[in-house]
C-alpha cells in the first residue's frame, strides 16, 4: 500500500506539470493578442495615410467609369429591308409577351432616356414646344416586349423583334411609344394633348415626319421612291411618305366627348408594305 508520504509527492509532481504547461499555455495566448492588436494597430495606420487614400479614390473613379461605359448602348445598324422585316412581324400580330433585356437590346434606363430624347427632338421642333420642352414627366412606365407568333425570318436574329412600350404622362400630356429594342429607334408615336382655351394649332406634318423618322431622309436615295400625299377626312389630316419597302405616316385629329373636342391626337408610324 503507497505511503502517505509518497502519496504526496506524486500530487506535487502533478501540480508542478499543471502550472508548466499552464503557464506555457498562457503566455502564447497572450503573445498571439498582443501580435493581432500590434497587426490591427498598424493595419489601421496605414489606411489612414494620404496614399493610400487616393489609391482608392482612383479606383472609385475608374469603377465609375467603366459602369459608364458598360451602360452607354450602341445601337444595332438598321436598313429598310431589316425594318420591314421586323415591322410585317409586328403588323401580323401575335400573342405579346413580356421578357428580360436580351444581349445587344437597351435596358429600361436606356430606353426611357431614348425616348424621352425623341419627345424632346419633336417639341424643339416646334411640335407642342411648350408642354413637352424637358420632358418633366409626372409619370413614367416602359414594357419589353415581342411577338409570339410562327412568322419568323431565319436570317434575322431573334433579340430584332423585340420592342419597348413606353408611357410618358404630364398634366394634359400622354405620349406612348413603341421603340425598338435593339437600334433605339422610334417607329411608332401617339400623342394626346388636352385643348385649353387657346385655338388648336394645325401643324406641319411633313415637317415634324423628319424629325421623327430621319433615318428615312437619309436611306430615300437608294431605299425610297418619296411621295408626300395629304388627306382631309374627318377632321383628319394626314401625310405619308411611301417608300419601296416602308411608308411612314403622320396625322393629325380631334378627339371629342358629346360632340365636344376634347383633346388633340397627333400618331406618327411606321409600316412594312
């Protein structure tokens, strides 16, 4: 049987061993705070120094920049031919369905931008100047759209068909366009204004077809046969331009509630012949 004496020798060595690793385990542990505080301390320095300051201003501003560039659009080159194609895609109808952004089309910023553009390019030309000049909208709404139909041409890519509705509304203002999606280009306009007490201005509609459809003005050398007509009918004034593969159309009309004009429609368009 182990004596007292031995007894307590054996609980001394064990003791002695605690403390030894203890004390080894304790003075590591407070190094290691000591090493991460030290690090922190200087971390924090050198984030506060003036280099390191412009360092990340410059990176702020090359971010900014590249953001700028990945958001500016380039619009897909058009030519009569491809624009009849997409508008006798359009004009044979077919159920409308709503989509994402497809690569190489304007996304919703870009497209309201376009368009409000465009609203901008007809009121500086005259064309209601004072409700439209700055496009200070009171509301805003924009839909991407294509058409879900079997007419499709082979040779055209499918991100062509699609088109942007967008609705600008002001007081005694409302203007929808129809945009397309992958030049930025506007191939159909409808404006209702409210008649006030002032008389209803006739405006030049074979002037304000120009504005709003340049590229055909440009093409009419090679593309278009050009015939200006103008119709009276109804109240309706009208002028087109009939082209070999596309027309564009403007008029001009009032819209009455019992017999009373109310508003001012004025439609520009597009179509494929």
């Amino acid at each position: 049987m182990m004596s007292k004496s031995r007894i307590c020798t054996f609980a001394m060595f064990l003791l002695a061993i605690c403390i030894i690793f203890g004390g080894w385990f304790l003075t590591e542990r407070l190094l290691v705070k000591h090493e991460v505080n030290f690090l922190d301390s200087t971390g924090r320095i050198e984030v506060r120094s003036e280099e390191i300051k412009l360092f990340a201003e410059n990176e702020q501003e090359n971010t900014g920049e590249q953001l700028t560039q990945q958001e500016e659009f380039y619009g897909h080159e058009m030519n009569a031919y491809t624009r009849a194609k997409v508008l006798s895609v359009w004009d044979y109808g077919g159920k409308e369905l709503p989509h994402e952004p497809m690569t190489g089309q304007m996304n919703m910023e870009q497209a309201i931008d376009a368009g409000k553009k465009w609203v901008e390019t007809m009121a500086a030309s005259g064309f209601f100047t004072d409700k439209l000049q700055g496009c200070e909208f009171d509301a805003t709404k924009a839909t991407l759209c294509t058409i879900d139909t079997p007419r499709r041409y082979t040779d055209m890519e499918e991100m062509l068909y699609s088109y942007w509705k967008l609705w600008f509304v002001k007081d005694g203002v409302s203007v929808e366009l129809m945009l397309h999606a992958a030049s930025g280009e506007v191939w159909k306009a409808k404006f209702t204004v409210e008649i006030g007490d002032e008389p209803v201005a006739t405006y030049d509609l074979a002037y304000l077809l120009s504005f709003a459809f340049p590229f055909m003005e440009i093409e009419q050398e090679s593309d278009y046969d050009v015939i200006w007509s103008t119709v009276g009918e109804d109240g309706v004034d009208a002028v087109s331009i009939e082209g070999q593969m596309l027309s564009a159309l403007a008029k001009q009309y009032l819209l009455q509630i019992n017999e009373e004009p109310t508003c001012v429609g004025l439609d520009f368009g597009l179509k494929a012949k």
